[in-house]
C-alpha cells in the first residue's frame, strides 16, 4: 500500500508546476504560422515580457533552454580574446563562464562557494586592479538555483559605477523572474538571461535575453556572432518568421500569452509578495526543524535567500532518504542536489532542493512542508516537531 496514489506534485526548482490554463491554451491543432491570430499574438508578447524583466529595452525570443540563451548572450556582445569576469555562487554563473571559455573568451572567475553570495567587496577590488579596462563583462546569476543563494545585483551595479568600471553586467535570471524581485533598468542591468519553464510557468522549450543599447553596441564589435543566435533580426523584425530565424514554437507561445496574462492579472508585485511569503513559510519550518535535529539552510543569511527555491541539508544521507520516501509515499518529487553541494562529511545525498516558484499557493507549499514533516518522523530523523505549525502561522499573520 502506498499512499502517492492521487495527483503527482513535481515540487522541483524548474522545470516549475504548469498551470491548467497554460496546459489548456496549448492544447490546440497546429496554427497558420504566416497570418492571423498567431502572428498578431505574438507582437503582443514582447512588451508584456519587458513588463516582467521591468525593462525598456529590448528581448530577442530563441527556441532553446537557458543554456542556449547563455550563448546567445555571450555571441551577441563578446570577441575570442575578451576577458570577463565571472562571480560563481554555486553551479550556473560557473557553467555560464565554462560556455563563454569554450567560445575563446578569457574567464576570470571568483568562486565564491556553496554557502556564499558575490563579496561585493572583493568583486570591487579586482575591478580596480583593472586599471586598462580589459574586463568587458561581469556575469552573475541573481538566484543560483543549486545553492538557492539570491545575490544583490542591484549592489553589483553600484561597485561598477562607483569604480568608474565600463563592463558590462550580465545577470541570469532563470532560475527568479517573477519570482524574486527584479528591476533590470532601475538596477542598470545591461544584460540578462531567463528560460521559460520556471517563474513564467511555461514548458521548458523558450530561451530570452534582454538587452539594453549599451549591449547592443558591443554586438557592433563582437567576432562571435553566428547566424542563429544574432539577436537583431530577432528585434527588429521585418517579417514574422524572422522572431525565432526559423518556424515559431507554436504551442509554446500560445501557453506563454496565457502565464504572462496570469502574471498580468494577479499583479507582478503581488506575484513578488506571494512568493516571499510562500519561502518565509518553508524557512520558518526548517528553523523549527533545525532546533532539534540536522536539519539547516544551506543559505542562512535570509536576506540572502531566493524566493523561488530552498536548498536543504537534513543531515548525513537524510536528503536522498527523504527524496526517496516522498516519492513513494507521499507523491512528490524534489530536486535532487547540483553542483557540488555538500554537506560536512562531503555527501550530497544530505541535501535536497524545495521549488516554490512558478504557479504555487498555500495548500502546495504546506503540503509539501507536512509531507516532509511526516517523512522525517517515519525516518526517525531528528527535528523539531512544529515545523508546520511555524509555517502555517507564517501563512496565517500574511
């Protein structure tokens, strides 16, 4: 007897839960792909997708997965031999700098570790050293979505201007847009990257990057750019086809009309205040848990903490136990460990990552929450037994 039998909950950080309306307006015969109703819906997604990065700039749409809108960046504005910098806070802002050394570009990396933000500090003085200016860009992810770290690229803006540093800065969003607040322009992001399948509740298949006119200056210069990824054609449009270089992802775009409607009408700042008050209950939980048993945030600064996604140590060989006893008995998946995420023994199997981003509510994340709760009583690991009840009055003060 199991008691997982009933509807799955995919409680992964991405790809996130996809809402019915989203399934439903994908759910159709293949459209004219030359005139009508498609074309026509799909002009109409470009300032509604600016609204979400709350940017003026511009947004070229790719066919691709947020390693694809990686290189697409990286083609667009970048030459063999340039030098950026690149601030590791777990697994992405790392493997976005391993696609840029493959092209032929110079990467200086900071790594910051696994339980860390950007040192902003630290990030000031390399540019400092860097009196010619060789650096042309510094890259960073705001939420890194193995450490569930949240960096302050509001605070990376000020080191450049205060410097008096040209670089341009890069951020990567896939893991936090319309989940973690986000001002590209007023935080003077030049540059960022986000895939469809997390906080845009879309299957994962669509890959974006917005850009400013300082970006697209050095895509002037840049020596990288190949046919495909070249952002222009895909921004200044003379013709349908030339949005994705190719024939449109169709049923994608139709289920992207309908989350970005769903983001409309529920307010982008309500959307922000949904999900940090979501993460504040699973935080209070693990704190509670933490009190009497191995249980800890992997970041534990909470002002440091993503809104979209909670990395959890639960102890030596408690996170594959816990992943394994909810996927039978509870009927939930949770993300496995990324990216050398370790625990003190050195083992991954004692983290696990909570998704709550995306198309997520009260009675999912408590769910989840008493899930795990009943989990580490049947595994007789040791933790606080109120977790809940501090997640649930988190739930009710809001």
């Amino acid at each position: 007897m199991s008691l997982a039998n009933g509807r799955h909950y995919l409680a992964i950080p991405g790809p996130s839960v996809m809402p019915d309306r989203v399934l439903q307006a994908m759910h159709r015969p293949a459209p004219n792909i030359y005139t009508g109703e498609l074309v026509d819906m799909v002009h109409g997604l470009v300032p509604d997708l600016k609204a979400v990065a709350r940017t003026g700039h511009h947004v070229a749409m790719y066919i691709a997965n947020g390693h694809g809108a990686w290189e697409a960046a990286l083609t667009n504005t970048l030459s063999r031999g340039d030098k950026i910098l690149v601030l590791g806070t777990g697994r992405f802002c790392l493997g976005w700098g391993e696609f840029a050394a493959a092209m032929g570009v110079d990467c200086q990396v900071i790594d910051f570790g696994q339980q860390s933000d950007v040192d902003l500090a630290r990030v000031a003085e390399v540019l400092k050293a860097d009196a010619d200016h060789d650096i042309k860009a510094v890259m960073a992810v705001q939420v890194d979505t193995s450490t569930s770290v949240k960096n302050d690229i509001r605070g990376l803006r000020d080191v450049l201007d205060t410097v008096g540093h040209p670089a341009l800065l890069f951020s990567d969003n896939i893991a936090c847009l319309a989940c973690d607040e986000f001002h590209m322009d007023d935080w003077g992001v030049d540059l960022m990257v986000t895939g469809s399948q997390k906080g845009l509740m879309t299957p994962p298949g669509m890959g974006f990057v917005f850009f400013n006119d300082k970006a697209d200056r050095a895509r002037a210069e840049a020596n990288l750019v190949t046919p495909y990824w070249d952002w222009r054609p895909r921004v200044e449009v003379t013709e349908f086809y030339r949005y994705f270089n190719g024939t449109a992802p169709t049923h994608h775009l139709y289920g992207l009309r309908t989350a970005l409607d769903m983001i409309a009408e529920e307010g982008l700042e309500n959307v922000w205040a949904r999900h940090r008050t979501l993460a504040k209950a699973v935080w209070a939980a693990i704190d509670v848990w933490g009190q009497a048993g191995p249980v800890r945030a992997n970041i534990v600064e909470e002002d440091k903490r993503s809104c979209a996604v909670t990395t959890v140590n639960f102890g030596p060989g408690n996170g594959q136990r816990l992943r394994d006893w909810m996927t039978a008995e509870a009927g939930v998946t949770l993300g496995i460990p990324l990216g050398g995420v370790e625990g003190p023994g050195g083992d991954p199997a004692d983290f696990l990552r909570i998704g709550h981003m995306g198309h997520v509510n009260t009675h999912m994340v408590l769910g989840v929450l008493g899930s795990l709760q009943a989990g580490m009583a049947a595994l007789q690991i040791p933790h606080g037994p109120t977790g809940l009840e501090a997640a649930m009055k988190v739930i009710a003060e809001a």
